[in-house]
C-alpha cells in the first residue's frame, strides 16, 4: 500500500472486503484488488460486458501491411491488449 497513490489506496479502502483483509494482511487479496482498480472495474462494472469488449478488441486487432512484427508487438503493448 505504501506504494500506491493516495487515491488509488482509498479506492482499496472502499473495498466491501478491506477490513477484514488488511488485518490478516492478505497480499494476495491487495493484488487482486489493485489489478481490478486499475483495470477498471468496480462494483458497479458489468463483468460480461468488460469481457464481451476485452475480446471484441483482441479479436478486431490486425497488423499492417507495412508494419513489422516488432512494430505491432509494440503497438499491442500500448494499447494494453
């Protein structure tokens, strides 16, 4: 926690399970929370509806004609894909 931005811990703070998950300092609960926060999803995300859109763009990427096979690994980094 004392890595992350202030925002970002009361983003975890706010979460249903913190309390009982900071006092037995679950790491792997903190983790989980952090890659769902910064990921965006929260309690009201529709978890269909994030996966249905993660794989359309997975699906839709294509490389160039004129791009490299490094050129597009780069460019699918950036875009997180």
């Amino acid at each position: 926690m004392g890595q992350c931005t202030p925002a970002l811990q009361e983003e975890v703070h706010g979460e249903p399970d913190y309390i009982s998950k900071s006092s037995t300092f679950d790491s792997v609960w903190l983790l989980k929370s952090l890659q769902k926060i910064t990921a965006g999803v929260n309690k009201t995300t529709n978890k269909y509806h994030s996966a249905f859109k993660a794989n359309k763009k997975f699906y839709s990427t294509q490389q160039n004609s004129n791009e490299g096979i490094d050129e597009f690994y780069n460019s699918l980094r950036m875009r997180k894909i």
